[in-house]
C-alpha cells in the first residue's frame, strides 16, 4: 500500500527568502507527504553537503526519483533512506545533496503516516509513544547573535528553557513571554534591537549585559508562571575560533582554550545554565571531554557542529567523554533513518539526544514529531516567527492527539 508512485521536488522559499527544497511523496494507495529542507548558517564543518536547490534538484530527479518510484515503500524508511544513498553514491550526499535527500526522506515518511493513518510521531516512534507522559521541553532563543545577526552578541544564542513546565504548551507560553520580557527590558533601557534568522533580539549588546538581561527576564516569568525557567547557550564556538591564532575571538577579547573552558565552566555556576551547545570549536574533542568532566554532572553540554549527527563522530566523542548530549539536525547528515542511529547511539550509551531547528526554516514540522518519537528530553525550535512557532503548534496539538 506504501509503494511509491511518484516524487516530485520544487524550489521554495525558507524563512530567510532563500530557496531551498520541497519534495512531495505519493503513494500507490493515495498517501501523500509533504516536506522541506532547512538550511544553517553556522554550518558545521563536517556536515553533509547542500547543493544549489536548482542542482540538488535536477541531480535528485536523475538518480534518486527513478530507484524510488515503484520499487520503493514508503512506509519503510530504512529502504528509503537506502534508496537515497544508493542513488547518491558518495558519503556526504554531495552527488544529490543532503537538502533534497531530507526532503525526500521526511516527505517519505508522512507519506508513510498518511497511509497507515497514524501521526508521523507514532510512524516513527511505535504505538506506545505519549507526548502527555514526557514531551520535550523546547528552548526558545531569546537573544541571539553570531552568524545569525551581525553586531549582535558574540555567543550565537541564549535559549529560555522552561524546565519545571508541567506541559509542552506552558513551556511554549514561557518561552514566548521571555522573550517578550527581554524586549520590554531593553525598551526600558533604551536598547534598540531588530530580530535574528530564528526570531531572538538582536540588541548591540555584549553578552555580559546579555546575560544579566535573560537572567532578569527569566527570572521574572518563572516568577509569574510558577515553575521553574532558566537558561542556556549555543555558543557556536567554531564561529569565534581563529584556527591560525589559536585563540576564539569575542570581537576584541581574545580567550585561548583554557581560558574558553575556565569562561563556560564559569558561567555554568554562575548562571545555573540548564544547556551549553558547542563551548567549543568543532575539532575540539579533548576540550569538551575537559569541560564535560568538569560541569557535566549539572548541565548538558552539547555537540553541534563537533557531532553534526553523525554516528562515526559520536563514536568518537563517546570514546573520550567528549559532551553528555547530541544535537539532532536530520539535514546535517541527510535522512531521517541516520538522524535516528544517531538518537539510537547516543541513547545507548547514556547521552541525551536534542532535536533542532535551523537558522533557515520552513513551515515544516517534521522535527516536531522527531522529537516526541525519540523521546528526547529537549527539542530547540525557537520562540517566536512563523517558521519556530510551527514546530511548537504541532507540538501543543500532538499533545492534546490533535494532529
Ligand atoms: C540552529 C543553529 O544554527 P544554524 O542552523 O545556522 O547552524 C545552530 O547552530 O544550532
Ligand atoms: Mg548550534
């Protein structure tokens, strides 16, 4: 009932007016999914390639689509994603790109769902998956900078992260109203600030008076709220690492590892950070064995671009207790049965997996059901703009079994 009748692909926009692509999935029965490719910005050195749309396109209708259609299920995704890989050839999907075999394996998988009459969590995640009994806590960016926003702040994103919510749509709410406090405290000081590619204030701030003021905000809704609210990083570190120096630069402040890692461990205590992404560059596996030694017991500390989900530098990470935490980008390594080894590996030995967005998005809400079908403790989304606040719709209706 799942064989696959047709793909077809298409440019369309992302959240930055980009292009990136769509794919749509039809099965023999009628089934039918939908789904887009996102696109970073603060790309990891060793992610799978994204080619042109345009190229990923052409290249993906050339060699994947004729494996795909009437050979291939789209309720089984293993064949699927083995599909795109046959068809790729090479092991960074730079024949096809990674962007139009995500699309291909996310569109695939609702197809699946749609068949089957299941939500794509439950396709995904088996029948015993409740996004009521534990849901994934999303951390919202509420101030943001890096890549994201020039002369913004150094660290790349301060994600609220409402911990002691009782379910997903309060933690969603929490997130909104810090970021809406953040933007009430730099009115009050005069502090003009656009928005950044995920939605997060873009103040011409340094991140010692960002810190103070997302300590203040969230402090202040887990005052009104009631639970408990605090805060973490993505400090994208490989965006501040001088290779040729030897030192990350934070615009004049130069930090050399040692003193990266004394900062991060610092800044753990004293802000009681709940998450820490990418502390450091994406070659520095002793580093975040270091750091993770040192504050691992009270915070997760996250591999981005050190893990770009990809098993074989897990392995590697696991080997030397680089990090407590992946995160999970499935178009960082190209289809969502490698983003799933990858969850699989990390859960095995005692890592927690975290779902993301990236900086360029769609209306897409696949990572929405990834996250409740891995059970993973954290999903990062964002707070706020059209692209971040689908993730968190879908997420308030798979929980009340409404998608
Ligand atoms: C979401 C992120 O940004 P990008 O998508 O630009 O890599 C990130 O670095 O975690
Ligand atoms: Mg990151």
């Amino acid at each position: 009932m799942t064989l696959i009748a047709s793909v077809s692909l298409r440019r369309v926009l992302d959240s930055r007016g980009n292009p990136t692509v769509e794919a749509d999935v039809l099965t023999e029965s009628g089934g039918f999914g939908r789904a887009a490719a996102p696109s970073g910005a603060s790309t990891g050195e060793y992610e799978a390639i994204e080619l042109p749309p345009g190229e990923a396109i052409a290249a993906a209708r050339q060699h994947a689509v004729p494996r795909l259609v009437d050979s291939v299920h789209a309720g089984n995704q293993r064949d699927v994603d083995a599909a795109l890989h046959g068809a790729d050839g090479t092991d960074d999907f730079s024949e096809i790109g990674a962007n139009s075999a995500v699309a291909v394996s996310m569109a695939a998988a609702k197809a699946g769902a749609d068949v089957l009459g299941a939500p794509l969590f439950q396709h995904l995640g088996g029948t015993f998956r409740d996004a009521d009994r534990s849901f994934p806590v999303p951390l919202g960016n509420v101030v943001g900078g890096g890549e994201h926003a020039k002369e913004a702040t150094h660290i790349q994103e301060f994600l609220a992260a409402p911990v002691g919510a009782p379910s997903v749509s309060e933690a969603a709410f929490a997130n909104a109203a810090v970021h809406e406090a953040v933007g009430d405290l730099l009115d009050e000081r005069g502090v003009p600030a656009g928005k950044g590619d995920e939605g997060a204030w873009a103040p011409g701030i340094d991140d010692a008076e960002a810190f103070e003021l997302v300590e203040e905000a969230t402090d202040r809704v887990a005052d009104e709220v009631g639970f408990e609210v605090r805060f973490g990083l993505d400090v994208a570190a490989s965006e501040l690492w001088d290779a040729d120096a030897g030192v990350y630069r934070y615009g004049d402040r130069e930090r050399t590892p040692d003193e990266q890692i004394d900062y991060v461990a610092d800044l753990v205590d004293e802000y009681d950070l709940a998450y820490v992404e990418d502390p450091l560059e994406e070659d520095d596996f002793d580093g975040f064995a270091e750091l993770t030694e040192r504050v691992g017991d009270r915070t997760l500390i996250c591999g981005d671009d050190l893990f770009v989900t990809n098993v074989e530098r897990l392995e590697r990470g696991i080997d030397v207790g680089a990090g407590n935490s992946i995160l999970i980008k499935p178009n960082q390594i190209g289809t969502l049965s490698d983003a799933f080894d990858a969850v699989e590996l990390a859960q095995r030995n005692g890592l927690d997996a975290v779902v993301s967005h990236r900086s360029g998005e769609t209306e897409d809400t696949t990572i929405a059901h990834l996250a409740v079908a891995t059970d993973v403790p954290f999903i990062k989304t964002g707070a706020v703009g059209g692209e971040r606040t689908a993730k968190l719709n879908e997420l308030i209706r798979i929980a009340e079994e409404a998608v």
